[in-house]
C-alpha cells in the first residue's frame, strides 16, 4: 500500500495497515539495505502528503504496464534472438 497524508494521522492508523498489508514473508532480506526501520518490507509505505500516495501507485502502474507491453511486444520472436544480445 503506498499511503499519503500526515504523519500523526498515519502513525495514528498505522496498526490498521500493519493488519492490511501482506507482511514480510519467508523471503530472505535484502543483505545489502542499509536501513531495516520503516514499514516498506511490511507491504505498506507512507509515501508523503495527501495524494502522494496514489501519485507514486500511478508511476508504479506506468512502469508495470510499460514492461507488461514490451513483453508482449517481443513474444513473437524466438527466444534464440535474445540469446546474442548482451543484456
């Protein structure tokens, strides 16, 4: 969840989106973060002030379709092209 809004109110509602959000899971941590505060690798983020958090979800569903879209663009070659280039 990528939150926006203040930070008392957000701190206020945090165990509300502690009990929404996916939790950490059984993947190993990242070993080269710096940082292990914050609610990030909970499933949630507070992003900034109101409507930041649905500006960051729009930037991220940009980039997602943007992939999604090259992917489906490149399915009609072979995977033997993709072998030669240096990626």
């Amino acid at each position: 969840m990528m939150i926006g809004g203040d930070k008392e109110m957000i701190n206020y509602l945090d165990p509300i989106f502690d009990s929404l959000a996916p939790g950490i899971g059984n993947p190993p941590r990242s070993p080269n973060r710096k940082s292990l505060d914050g609610t990030a690798e909970f499933g949630y983020l507070r992003c900034g002030s109101n409507g930041a958090g649905h500006f960051v979800k729009m930037v991220h569903n940009g980039i997602e379709y943007g992939i999604t879209s090259c992917a489906q663009l490149m399915r009609p070659f072979p995977p033997s092209i993709f072998a030669r280039l240096d990626l």
